[in-house]
C-alpha cells in the first residue's frame, strides 16, 4: 500500500475556498514547514491504520480472531477485487453505488429543504411555532429507523421507501437548526433591516437565511450520514438493489468479508460528501472572518 | 409642527422574573425639523429607548410618539437609524451593505449601485467597496452604516451612541464627518450618548435624562456658531461655560446611577 498517493487528496479538500481577498502568503519558510507538518500527520495516520490492519491480520494467521466472525483485511481486499472485476451477484457494483448514492442524495436534498423552509417559517413566526412545537417533539422522540419496515411495505422495494426513510431522518437535524439559527438572529440586524426598508420576505431572504446558514451548514456534516444511513437501512429491510443489499445478502451467505467490503465502500462515500460539503461551507461562508472557518481547525 | 415630539411617554419592559422594569417614565422631548439634540444621562437610564419609541421599533406602554404629527404605530421608514453596535450585514459586501437600502425600497440593481457609490464617496476614500465588514476597521465600518442610513435620505436621524466604540481620536474625526453630512440634508437628529463633550459638541440642544426611570431632568440651548470642528470646539469659552452648566446637572444623575450598580454588585458578590 502506497503512503503518499492515498493522502494527496487532503490537504485540497481542508484548505478554504479562495475568500475574494486572501491574505498575503505565509513566508516561504514557514509556508514548508506548514507542509512538512502535514505530510508527517498524513505518515501517522497511515502508520496508524497500517499497524490496525497488520494486527488484525496476523490476529487471523495465528488464530487469535477467527475470520468467520471477524473476516480478514485480505479476504475484504479480495471481496472487493472481485466485485470490482466481476461485478456482484446482483449486478455491477457500480449499479449498487449508483442507486444508494441516489436514494442517499435525494433524500439528503428533500430533506435539507424541507428542514429549511419549515425550520426558518417556525422560526419567523410564533403561531406556527406554538402550534406545531408539541408535534415536531413527538415526531423527533419516535426510533425513525422503525418506520423504514413501515415505508418498505407501503412504497416497496424501490427506491421510494428508501429515500422518504432518508428525509425523514435528515429532516429533524436540520430542522431544529434551522429553527434555532432563526431564532439567535442578532435583533440589530433585523432592526436595521426593517428601518433600512425591507419587507418581512427580504428580512426573511437577505437576513434570516444568511445568517442562520452558519447553524444549517453544521447539520449538514451530520445529515449526508443519516441520509446515507437511510437509504443502507431501507435496503437491508428490503430492496433489489444496492449498498445495503450487497450487505445484507453478504451476512446471509456468511460472508463477513462482504459486510466489510461493503461498510468500506460506505465509509468512502461518506467521506467524499464530507469534503464536499466543508467545500460547500467556505465558498457560502467565505464572508466570516478566517478563524472562524471550521475547516481551519482540523489541520 | 416639530419633526419629532415624545409626550409623556412611559415604557415598561417585562422582566425575567415577571415582574416589570420602568424604563422611562413620563418623559416629554420635541426637536425641531433639522435640530440636532443630543441626550445624555448616565448608564441604564433608558436613552436609548427613546430612540426605539421614535423609530417604531417598540411602542410607548402609556404616551405618545408623534414624528411629523403623525402618532408612531410601526417601523417608519423614513426614520434613519444607526445603531451602537454593528449593525451592518457582515455576509454582504460594504457596496451592497450601502446599496441595501435603496434595492429594499424598490430602486433598480444599476440604480443602487450608482447610490451607493456616491454615498461611499462622501463617507470616506473609495476602493473598499468589495470587502466585506470584518475586513474593515471599526471606524470604517461606522462610515459603512452611516452611508447605508443617510443613503435613504430620512427626513429624521437617530443616533445610538454610534461612536462609543471608537478610540478618541476616530470619535473626533468621525464627529466632524457626521456634523457634515448633516448639513447636506439637514434631518432632525436624536444623537445619544453617555458622553458630554461630544453632545456638546455636536448638538443645538443638550437634553439631560434622569438616572432610571429616565424623565427629561434639563435642556440646554447650545449656541455655538457652525460649522464646527469638534477636535477644537472644546477650548471654545462658551463650550467649558455650558460644560460646567450641564456638568452640575448631569453630576448628580451620574453619582446616583453609580450608586447604584455598586450597591447592586455588592449585592451579587
């Protein structure tokens, strides 16, 4: 396994997006030894995953874990290839990604809206908000991975159940983000708005929403995880095709090393939407003032 | 017919606790059509709710605000407002902040741009018309509002301690600017501050508030002669001649606002 390759792709996806006035370029200097920190973090977090997966390896050669249980990364590595080479059981693996990643990005998408608009409507007016309060606080305290077994038998096996499962879970994150963001408006904003002549739409569109952005855009990272959690648990309740099939049909069969190829696959997809999405949060934040980037921290 | 009249107005604010805080009671105020009147009273003592009765942004618990004897029953918009902290949209740009006022009302994109250029021009040196708020410093960011309220043209300006967070010397400067873009139009002024020289200063007439439930205690006709340059009006004999007045007036309200916090926070420790 090659180190470097597998970490290029980083330090990309954490710098923040270009703000229209950078300011002026760290002295060359430091600039490399910003660098040189980077590439031994990225060398430790290898060794890390590298000395976890020889354990477990040789845990399995000297029958201390058995594969049965446990399966082996070599096993998992040659599930993979052979998914990839000769496609699954039901289908190329491509399709299997293709339809989770639609139902999961549908039902992220529906969702986020949604939690937006009744968010920011509950938010802005207090009737609505003293109306639908206790509902909304029934509705969050129900398991809602339950009503997956209730939507697969009502919408089938398609894409349908899976991706109304994943709004229903995306929905109530960002929801009560929403809602909360609109309520911590500064009210010298507002004011100023209203004198300086908006209408409530406007106060609504140029006040509310940007500023409440900053608390929608942090449900976000936890979202694309429960929309994706939606659509896996849509397809293992019942579907013929997908992630969550290629799993469960896996754990039928006994083999582990196919539930863990295909949590592998999962976890790579989660990943690709988290860098995408803290790509999304600097280009709409890129008003904020640099330490208050979330991106910034992490390195 | 006076641009703005406060009569015997009370406001009363519901407290945590549930019980109620007076915040100013029985207070009556007029200022002139282009009068500059300052107000200055200790802290706590409600001037600043003045300025939310004038503006319609709260309504007075018992009294009326009349601006252009047309009793107050909403936010009026030819009402400007700057307000002591920043009040500026931070996500938009300082052009589009100044431009903001004008495209709420209806005017053209092109059209508010132009505005809003012309308004930068006048408050300060262009060229930061593309950066946003936290790129600027605080004194720039006070020109930015100012630009954006006295963009709207009001016929009625009120003032919240716009300058309280500005070191002395941009006060000053910033005191001059503001005494000049007034004159350009002319509105009816409510500037409060807890700072004496500056409504000194500044003003046509000095209005001293009470320590809270905050009623007009004094006013005072300041007859200096305009234009005036606030860095050096303060040696002017009859500004420390109106200074002592208003200081003897003012000296009491300000022991006994003191008093008070000290008391309470002998109480909370």
């Amino acid at each position: 396994m090659s180190e470097t390759p597998l970490r290029t792709d980083l330090p990309a996806a954490a710098a923040p997006a270009a703000a229209p006035t950078t300011p002026p370029d760290p002295s060359p200097s430091r600039r490399r030894r910003g660098g040189r920190r980077r590439l031994a973090l990225a060398a430790a977090r290898t060794a890390i995953v590298v000395a976890l997966l020889t354990a477990w390896q040789v845990g399995v050669a000297t029958k201390v874990v058995d594969p049965f249980f446990w399966g082996e990364p070599t096993g998992v590595w040659d599930q993979l290839v052979t998914w990839i080479t000769e496609g699954t059981p039901q289908g190329s693996l491509a399709e299997q990604i293709f339809v989770t990643l639609e139902e999961a990005v549908l039902g992220f998408v529906i969702g986020v809206v949604l939690g937006i608009v009744f968010g920011i409507a509950l938010g802005r007016v207090q009737l609505l908000a003293e109306l639908f309060a206790p509902f909304l606080k029934v509705a969050n305290s129900i398991p809602r991975i339950i009503l997956g077994a209730i939507f697969t038998v009502a919408f089938g096996f398609g894409i349908q159940s899976k991706v109304i499962l994943a709004v229903v879970l995306v929905f109530f994150g960002v929801f009560f983000n929403a809602f909360q963001g609109t309520r911590e408006v500064d009210r010298n904003l507002l004011a100023n708005a209203r004198l300086l002549g908006a209408s409530p739409w406007r106060v609504t569109r140029e006040v509310v929403l940007p500023s409440a952005f900053t608390w929608i855009l942090a449900s976000l990272h936890i979202s694309f995880g429960f929309a994706l959690i939606g659509a896996i648990v849509g397809e293992l309740l019942g579907a013929d095709k997908g992630l969550g099939l290629l799993i469960r049909s896996s754990q039928n069969n006994f083999s582990m090393n196919g539930v863990l190829a295909g949590m592998v696959l999962v976890a790579i997809i989660a990943l690709v939407a988290e860098a995408l999405i803290t790509v999304l949060e600097n280009r709409l934040l890129s008003w904020r003032p640099p330490q208050f980037h979330g991106g910034a921290a992490v390195e | 017919m006076a641009a703005i009249e406060l009569r015997n107005v009370t406001k009363k604010f519901a407290t945590a606790d549930g019980g109620t805080y007076t915040a100013l009671k029985d207070l009556s105020l007029t200022v002139e059509d282009g009068q500059f009147c300052a107000v200055v009273g200790p802290t706590g003592c409600g001037k600043s709710t003045t300025l939310t009765l004038v503006s319609g942004l709260e309504l007075a618990s018992a009294g009326q605000a009349v601006v252009h004897g047309q009793p107050v029953r909403g936010v009026d918009t030819s009402t400007g407002f700057v307000f002591q902290q920043d009040a500026v949209f931070p996500w938009k740009s300082v052009l589009d902040n100044v431009a903001a006022g004008p495209l709420f009302r209806g005017t053209a994109r092109p059209a508010a741009n132009g505005l809003a250029r012309d308004w930068l021009r006048r408050v300060g040196p262009a060229g930061f018309e593309d950066r946003y708020p936290h790129q600027l410093s605080g004194g720039m960011r006070k020109r930015v509002a100012l630009a954006q309220t006295l963009i709207n043209q009001p016929r009625i300006l009120l003032l919240d301690e716009p300058f309280s967070a500005l070191d002395v010397q941009t006060r000053a400067i910033m005191s001059t600017e503001l005494l000049q873009l007034w004159d350009q139009t002319r509105p009816a002024v409510i500037f409060v501050t807890h700072d004496l020289e500056e409504a000194i200063a500044l003003a046509d007439k000095v209005v001293v508030i009470t320590a809270g439930p905050g009623t007009v205690k004094a006013e005072f006709d300041i007859d200096l002669p305009r234009p005036r340059v606030v860095q050096e009006i303060r040696f002017d004999p009859t500004f420390v001649r109106l200074y002592g007045q208003i200081w003897e007036a003012l000296r009491d309200e300000v022991d006994e606002a003191y008093a008070r916090t000290t008391t309470l926070s002998t109480v909370a420790s």
